[in-house]
C-alpha cells in the first residue's frame, strides 16, 4: 500500500495504476528523500516536477509537506488517470501533464526547484537529464531513482552530483544546479 508519509495528508492511501507498469517509490525511500531534501533545499514554498510519475506519490508528498506548485507528468493513460484521482481524493492541486517526459521537456521551460525523476530501471535517462538545466532555478535539485545496480549516471553540464542514498534495490542519487 502506498501512502502519504508526512505533512497534510499524512498516513491518506493512494491508488497506483494498474498492471504493474509502475514501480511506487517505497513509504521508507520517500521519507529518506524528503529528509535529505529539507537539508538541501526549502521544500516548503518551493516548485516541483515530478517527471514519470506513476501514481503521483513524489508530487503529492511534496505538496502534503508545503510545496506551492507540483507537476505530474506521465504518459501512460492509466497513470494519467490514477494521478487525477489521488490529486481529486486528497484535496492537492498536482497539475497533470499527460505526456513523455521528453516532449514535455522539449516545450518552453519553467524554473523548477525540485526535479523528481523515477523512470523504469530499463530507460536511458541521459536525454531526459540533457534537457533539465534549462528547467531548473538557481539552487534547484534533481533527485532520480535508479536501480541501486546501476552504475552512476553522467550528469549534464549545469548539474553536479551531491550523494546517493541506497534503499534495498533502489538508489536515490541527487544532484544540483550549478
């Protein structure tokens, strides 16, 4: 079961999409990312984009812990439509956006202070990370989630590593606009 961990909605379920195609991040990952972000950048105020989104867990919890602005965005219609219904049940206006991360990245560009990314394991996520300085304000984080047998990604100029937090299969590798 997946749920908000900390702030408004606290301990409220959501809903993941159907078949399997999504990978939630863990209630025990989600805490641990949150808690690095609050030493890393305000959360509370701050605007985040929550790129392959699934179930929208990354965007709701940082609108549950204050966040202004969050968008959701995921191509796979059940997803899409998973996120509507967990932002609806909660109360939290996520913004859903129902396109591939790389289309969507390709439009004109928004500053961003939070940049969550939790594609399938199986993806290059090089493309996608080229395209993110443009989106990102100054001091602004990227977090992504990879499977902890995967070796380091290459960061793009613009953005440097900062540290990674391995939780079971999964690491959290975050990084910052330089």
């Amino acid at each position: 079961m997946t749920r908000i961990v900390a702030g408004t909605a606290r301990g409220r379920t959501l809903r993941v999409p159907p078949g399997g195609g999504t990978r939630p991040t863990s209630d025990r990952a989600r805490e641990g990312l949150f808690s690095s972000l609050q030493s890393l950048v305000d959360v509370d105020g701050a605007r985040v984009l929550d790129l392959y989104a699934g179930s929208g867990a990354l965007g709701l919890e940082a609108l549950s812990r204050g966040a202004a602005a969050a968008v959701a965005v995921d191509s796979d219609p059940r997803a899409v439509a998973v996120l509507r219904d967990n932002a609806a049940a909660l109360g939290l206006p996520l913004q859903v956006v129902p396109l591939d991360a790389a289309r969507f990245l390709a439009g004109p560009p928004a500053p961003y202070d939070v940049v969550l990314l939790d594609p399938p394991y199986a993806l290059d996520v090089a493309p996608v990370l080229a395209a993110l300085p443009p989106w990102l304000a100054d001091g602004a984080v990227v977090v992504l989630e990879r499977a902890a047998r995967d070796p380091a990604p290459t960061w793009p100029d613009g953005l440097r590593e900062l540290r990674a937090r391995r939780y079971g299969e999964a690491v959290l590798r975050y990084a910052a606009a330089s």
